[in-house]
C-alpha cells in the first residue's frame, strides 16, 4: 500500500480523503491556499502546506508547486480530488513522470474521455449507444445550422472540452442558432480555452442515470450500479440517490454491462462515472467522469465499499477481490448538497462567517463536509459546503430520514440550500420518483416563497422565535449579531406538516 499521499484539493472532498486514507493507514499531507489556513481538511491531515494566495488559480491549480511539493516532503502519490486538477491529463502525465502515483486513471484514459467529442467517438465504437448526434466539432454557424437540420431541432449545443454545465445552449430553432452558437463558443473558450463545440439531439424529458465503475490495473472491471442524478439546476446536480427509483433489475444489469464495456474501452483503472440519459427504458452515453464523483457516498452506503479505500488499493497495485455478481445493493440512499446558495434568490451564492453549526446525527446519517463553525464562506472556491447523506431500508424511509436530518441541521452566518431539499423531499412528484431532468423547470414553485397564509406565517415564526429561545438557553451563540439559525428560517418559510 502507498504510504502517504498528497492530496490537491480542498473543502469537503479534501476531508473525505483524509479520512479514507487514515482508515488505510496512509500519511496525509494537505495543501492549502493562504485563504484556507483554518479550513477542515488543513486541520485533519497529518501534515498541511501553503501553496499560494487564495484564487485556485495561483493555489490549488498550481501543478508545478504542487509536484515539487510532493517530492519535497516525500509523498509517494497525489490525490486530486474532483474539479481542480483531477481531469487535466498533462497533471497526471506529470505526477507519474515525477515518479509520483497519481490516484486516478492513466493519463491516456483522462485525455481520451476529457473530450466530449472524442469519448463520443470511441465508445459508438466500442458499441456503447450515445446520444444522437454528431462526434465532430463544428467549425461555424452555418456548419451548425446543416448538423441541426439533419439532428432535427431542439439540439443542444455542447463544448468539447464541457465540463459543470457551462458551454452548453439549448437550440429550439434554426433562428436561434448563430447566437447559441456564438455564445455557447466564446463560454467554452472562457472556461476551458477551447471554444470548440459540437451538436447533440435534445432530449424531451430524459433521466440523468450514471453508472460507478471500479477498474484495477490487471484489466478488471466491475460496476456498482446506477446512481440517479436527475435532481438539477441548470444541468448541475442538486439531490442524487442510489439505487434509481426506476430501473429495473434488468436495465440496470444492461447498463451496467454497458458502462464496463465502456471502461474497458478505454483501460480504466480506478473508480468512473459512466454517465447516460434514460427515457423509457432507452439509454444514451452521455460523458464519462475519470475521477471520484461528489455523489459517490450514495453508492458506498447501498453497495459497502469504501470507494476512496479502493482508489488507494488500485493505485497500490491491488487486484479487485470481488466479482460483478459479489457487489448486492441493500437499502436506499439519498444526498442532498448543501450549497451556500439561496434558492429563493435563484440560487445566488452567498458569503459570511459560519458562526453556527449544528450537525445532523443518528442511525443512517452520514455528513461530508468542509466546514466547522467559524469558516468563512468566501467566493472564491465551489459554493458546495457539504452534502448531507441519509441510507435507509426504502426509498420511503430514506425520504423521511432525510427529512429528519434536514430539520436537525443549523447552519447560521451564510444561508444554504438546505431549506430548499427540505421542499424538495415533501413535493409529491419527488416522493413518488416520477421526475426528470427538467424538475426543476417543472415545478417553479419550489423557488418561490411559500404563499403562507398570514395566519400560519405568523405561527410559524412564534415557533421558529420560541425555538431560537431554547437554543439560546441550551447553547452559547456564537458569533455574528443578529443571524438567523437556519431552522428558524426554515420555519418561517416552510411550516411542519401538522402546524397550527
Ligand atoms: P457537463 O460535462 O457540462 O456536466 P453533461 O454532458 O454531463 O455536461 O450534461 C450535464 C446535464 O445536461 C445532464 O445531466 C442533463 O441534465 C443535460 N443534458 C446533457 N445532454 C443532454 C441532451 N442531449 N438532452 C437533454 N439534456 C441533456
């Protein structure tokens, strides 16, 4: 087994890490901008060293300092998380060049599925269906409008090198399409300095269905079932679950042979995302994600295999022990990112000095994250602060347990998404798993005030002002004057089924 490892990265994924690495008895060292002195994951690992100021692009993308770092304090592999560098195949090529284990896929394998139209390519030609579409960039508008023609419109714009949603333009009509196009092309160049773009159909009402797979380095490959992401806003994950209220157990055993042949197509070691679109029982290759996904504790609680264990033992060498036909599925689980965005101002972010937290516990909670009370919530990094995970024996159950913790937690000082999942987990379309990509454009209301009557609205918050008096007499507030618990916000804006 690798005996320490640096991890690039930071927030609720750098802790993560820590932790599956202690478990493994792996000396952590973290790194950490001048912004994250303080932060979690700097506090939790055996050792912590400052890269740089805190924009990511003078810290935690600095590759040059961070190779010479990991060489310099004698880490033998680096973690690179998710987002940051962890899909950059010329960071892979250069850890393993510095005679460092990079904990990921080979560098071929990121190159090749980095790019939208080039993972189209290689798995229509391993077999694997992919959304219509083409496999080629366009060169320009009138190139598009041809391609769009031949698709048949709505068409979906995509960047190439895509990847968070962003270079992405639905196009209903052919008026449409030079701007789309235009626009679609300078966002990609801007995010990833590659303006190139290509053409998919666009799907009416899909799922967004992924596979996890695990690959080791003597050429196995196994799946760990489905992950329902459908849960978005504006193509970004909000809730996922594990396994889809929908498959069945024939789909899902179809698409996971598909995401293994998928992976195999391209050498894959370690632990994937083979993301599709589902409609009906129909599935589309959508991109492949060649690094641990933020969602992957839904899959380690309905499947028991510690995911950031297992990346450490590949990138050791191991052999995966178990066949496809040893990994069982038990239970539902459900997480909800905790985003310090509010949803009622269209999800604007927002910034402050987390000055209370209280942590949801009990049987089947789990709580990922990357704040403590006094971080501060800054712009300049993710908004994702952490993800609430609940596992139960039924999807029902799980719905309710989440329900639960999400009424347990406090966060004060920055307001969050959590009173949003609380909404989410009561609509009745979500209860009943009868949702697509498109929930959110389905079902506006969830982003609006909640039209209390006055009278109710008034109960609501004498309950919320009673309860902050408990809490006032229980514990200390910490912190800024004036803030307001997140439950009693809560309160006001979302009554408890059963209140006055
Ligand atoms: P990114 O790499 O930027 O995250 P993806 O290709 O993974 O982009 O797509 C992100 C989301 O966009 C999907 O989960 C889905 O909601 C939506 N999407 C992508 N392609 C299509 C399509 N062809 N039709 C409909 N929705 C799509």
């Amino acid at each position: 087994m690798i005996g320490s490892v640096l991890i690039a990265n930071r927030g609720e994924i750098a802790v993560r890490i820590v932790r599956g690495a202690r478990e493994c008895g792996i000396r952590t060292i973290a790194v950490h901008s001048e912004a994250d002195r303080l932060a979690p994951h700097v506090l939790e690992a055996d050792e912590a060293y400052e890269i740089g100021p805190a924009p990511s692009s003078e810290s935690y993308l600095r590759s040059d300092r961070l190779i010479e770092l990991a060489k310099r304090v004698g880490a033998e592999a680096i973690h690179p998380g998710y987002g940051f560098l962890a899909e950059r195949a010329d960071f892979a090529r250069a850890v393993e060049e510095a005679g460092l284990v990079f904990v990921g896929p080979r560098a071929d394998t990121i190159a090749a599925m980095g790019d939208k139209t080039e993972a189209r390519r290689r798995m229509a030609a391993a077999g694997v269906p992919i959304v219509p579409g083409l496999t080629e960039a366009v060169a320009d508008p009138a190139e598009a409008e041809r391609a769009a023609e031949e698709i048949g419109f709505p068409v979906l714009l995509k960047a190439s090198a895509g990847g968070g949603g962003k270079g992405m333009r639905v196009v209903s009509g052919r008026g449409e399409l030079r701007r789309a196009f235009e626009a679609a092309s300078r966002e990609a160049m801007a995010a990833f300095g590659d303006g190139s773009v290509y053409l998919e159909r666009y799907l009416a009402r899909p799922r967004h269905v992924e596979i996890q797979v695990l690959g080791d380095a003597h050429g196995n490959v196994v799946h760990l079932a489905e992950r329902e992401c459908s849960i978005q806003r504006r193509h970004q994950k909000l809730v996922e679950e594990a396994p889809s209220p929908v498959l069945t157990p024939d789909e899902r055993a179809r698409m996971g042979e598909t995401a293994v042949r998928a992976a195999e197509a391209v050498d894959y070691r370690g632990a994937g995302t083979v993301e599709f679109l589902y409609e009906k029982g129909e599935f589309w290759f959508l991109e492949m994600n060649t690094r641990l996904q933020v969602e992957h504790p839904v899959t380690e609680l309905v499947t028991g295999i510690d995911l950031v264990e297992w990346q450490f033992r590949v990138a050791s060498g191991e052999k995966l022990p178990f066949a496809q036909q040893d990994i069982l599925l038990r239970g539902h689980a459900i997480e909800c990112r905790i985003t310090s965005e509010d949803h009622l101002g269209g999800f604007l972010p927002s910034t402050g000095v987390v000055t209370q937290l209280e942590i949801p516990s009990g049987p089947g909670v789990r709580w990922d994250g990357g704040i403590v009370q006094g971080t501060e919530v800054a712009l300049h990094y993710d908004p994702l602060l952490a993800k609430l995970i609940v596992h139960a024996p039924t999807r029902a159950a799980a719905i309710a347990r989440m329900r639960r913790a999400l009424g347990e937690l406090v966060i004060a000082g920055v307001e969050t998404c959590a009173p949003f999942h609380l909404r989410v987990m009561d609509e009745p379309d979500f209860a009943s798993g009868d949702f697509c990509i498109r929930y959110l454009e389905e079902h506006p209301a969830l982003l609006e005030p909640e039209e209390a009557g006055a009278e109710t609205a008034a109960a609501a918050i004498a309950a919320a002002l009673l309860e902050d008096e408990h809490r006032r007499h229980r514990a200390p507030r910490i912190g800024a004057e004036g803030s307001v618990p997140m439950s009693a916000w809560r309160r006001g804006g979302s009554p408890a089924p059963g209140s006055p």
